[in-house]
C-alpha cells in the first residue's frame, strides 16, 4: 500500500499523480484533507476524460508531481 498524500499541502495548480495512471492538476482544495478537485491532464485508460472535472479521494492520489514549496513565498521556484 502507497502512503497516504498529505492533501493539505496541495495548492491550486499542483500536478499530482493517480493510482489509476492517470495525471491531474489541482483545481480547488477545500483543505479538509480527504478530498481535492482536479482536472485530468492525462488519463492513458479514457482519454476522453482528459479535461474534465472530478473530485478525487485522498486514498486514490498516488503523490504530488510538484516538489514542495522550499520557503518561496509564493510560487516562483515551484515548479510547474
């Protein structure tokens, strides 16, 4: 089993991995820790899911493709 995706460390434009295969870039996160809403960038089993919406359950993140905000105040030297 994978660890557990801290959620609330995510921010609006995070790219983050699914265990489906599948990449997404967070869209809104309500900081609640179990849910974020994303917008598929790549999904290789349904491509016409690509561009859609979808909430997704912190258990179904696979991880951040983002690295963390080392200090930065802001998101310069993120990358994106």
């Amino acid at each position: 089993m994978s660890e557990v995706v801290n959620l609330m460390k995510l921010e609006l434009g995070d790219k983050i991995a699914m265990l489906n295969g599948a990449t997404a870039e967070v869209m809104t996160n309500p900081m609640d820790g179990v849910w974020i809403f994303a917008r598929y960038l790549a999904y290789p089993d349904d491509p016409s899911l690509e561009g859609s919406d979808e909430m997704f359950f912190v258990q179904d993140i696979a991880g951040s493709l983002v690295p963390p905000n080392y200090g930065y105040p802001s998101a310069l030297g993120r990358l994106a």
